[in-house]
C-alpha cells in the first residue's frame, strides 16, 4: 500500500491498497487528523515524533504500530518513508509504503508467551532437569543427535550446559 503526504498543502494521498489494509472506501483521501484517528491511542505520539523527526532530520523512517480500523480489529502496519526535499533542500513530501503484518505480530507474540510458559516449567519443576549442547568436535561432521552419540566412539560430542534449574542446581549444590 502506497501513500504520500505533501508537506507544503497537507494533503495525503492513499492507494486503494492502503484504504484496503484499513478497510475503508477508497475516497475521499483522508485528512492528517482522520489518519492519527485510526492510530491506536498508544502509538499517535510515537508515530507523530518519527514524523516530524524525519521531516527535521530529511531522512525516512520505518516503524511497526498498531491501527484501528472502523471494524474495530487490531491492525499492525509496517510502513517506511523517504521524505522528498524540493530545490531549496525544504522537506515538501514525504513519501511511503505500508504492510499489514498483524499475522506476524501475532505469531511473535504467541511465541514470547510460549517460551516463558516453557520458562516457567522448566525454572520451577520439582525435578532436576538440564538443557544440554551437544557439540560435534569435527565441524565437518553432522549434527549430533540422539542416534548418532553411540556411533562416535573415536569422536564423542562435547557436552555444554546450556541451562539448569532450580532443582539440579540444588541436586548439584550449585543453589548458594
């Protein structure tokens, strides 16, 4: 999705594809204040500050936040931006793209709760339990597994500790 936002009138100018992403009619283009509107609330000054950062410093930007749409679902845009100088070296556009990328934002985020979930099991389980590396003393050889330890007689891995609990620790004596 495509945008420009000409910096001497105002005046923004979206692609179909931007009123798309924000499932709105595709005209009339949208004022500035009807753009910080579909903002999430959370988001408006961050954005404005990169806005006019850029617009000061001459140079685009990228950024990831959050906007809300009329049908009230949570979107998060990835946009960049180039800001155009007229002859006088003035900002007078700036000029962008947008990409809806609220399924990764959501699949990163089921991700960081699902490691501290694992996180939280793992640290408070009543039994020791390890996390262990286990490294191939050849680089050329394949990955160690499971399968593969008992046919390294002449080579065994080398054995890193990656993590241990509270429980090993304190198996180990390692809990002071």
């Amino acid at each position: 999705a495509l945008w420009c936002w000409d910096l001497r009138t105002g005046q923004l100018t979206w692609s179909d594809e931007m009123f798309a992403r924000l499932g709105l009619n595709p005209r009339p283009q949208p004022t500035i204040t009807q753009w910080q509107r579909l903002l999430h609330p959370e988001d408006r000054v961050e954005l404005g500050d990169t806005d006019l950062a850029a617009i000061d410093a001459g140079e685009g930007w990228h950024l990831v936040f959050r906007a809300i749409p009329p049908d009230g679902a949570l979107r998060y845009l990835h946009a960049w931006c180039e800001v155009v100088r007229d002859e006088d070296g003035t900002p007078s556009v700036v000029i962008g793209a947008t990409m809806d990328v609220t399924e990764q934002e959501q699949t990163l985020a089921a991700l960081r709760a699902n490691r501290e979930e694992f996180r939280l099991a793992f640290d408070e389980a009543p039994h020791g339990m390890a996390m262990l590396e286990l490294i191939s003393p050849d680089p050329d050889d394949p990955p160690v597994t499971a399968e593969s330890i008992a046919d390294r007689h002449e080579h065994p891995p080398r054995v890193s500790v990656v993590r241990i609990n509270r429980a090993m620790a304190t198996l180990v004596g390692l809990d002071s």
